[in-house]
C-alpha cells in the first residue's frame, strides 16, 4: 500500500537526527515534492505521536521556530531543541551548525 503525504513527512522527521534540524522545506523535499512545504507545516501541526516524531526538529530555512508549535509553544520547540544540544543565536537556529546534511539542502 502507498503511504500518504503525511506518512512521507513523518518518515522523514523521524530519521532527524538528534542534534540536527531540518528546514520544512527540506523535509518536503525529503518527502517527494519540495513544494509540500506548507504541507509539512500542517502535518506537523497534527502530529500524532509526538514521542516518536521529533516535530520540534523542523525550523524555516533561517533558523526561526513556530510560533503556533502545537505542543507548548515556540519556547517549548526550543526548550527541545536545546535539550538536543541544538544553540541559538539572535533567536534563531545556527543552521550552517545544527542542518541536518542530507543529499538535498535547501
């Protein structure tokens, strides 16, 4: 049976590595469609096993968190990410230090 666009997302973010991040648009891509990006948004925003699909680990291109992180709120996603080992600057993710490297990078 062929998975469906949220199960493609959900794959990839699982395999995010701890200490990493990826751009929602490099999940997309990760996915099978680099213009899923506002798709990853609203399949992460309806995560349904948040222990095993790291959703906190999904930032924009230039490091910024969600403000609508639905489980707790942008200080909560990076309350995670720092528990990951993941550091900040100006507010924002390090991404040249903490992007996930995959064959594709935004």
């Amino acid at each position: 049976m062929e998975k469906n666009t949220f199960e493609k997302i959900y794959d990839v973010v699982r395999r995010i590595p701890k200490g990493t991040v990826a751009t929602y648009g490099q999940v997309a891509a990760l996915a099978g469609n680099r213009r899923w990006a506002r798709v990853v948004g609203y399949a992460l925003h309806v995560n349904p096993d948040s222990e095993n699909i790291p959703c906190y680990r999904v930032v924009t291109k230039d490091g910024r968190v969600s403000d609508e992180f639905a489980f707790g709120g942008a200080n909560r996603q990076v309350e995670l990410l720092e528990a990951d080992g993941v550091r900040f600057q100006d507010g924002h993710v390090i991404m040249e230090e903490y992007q996930w490297d995959t064959p594709w990078v935004e």
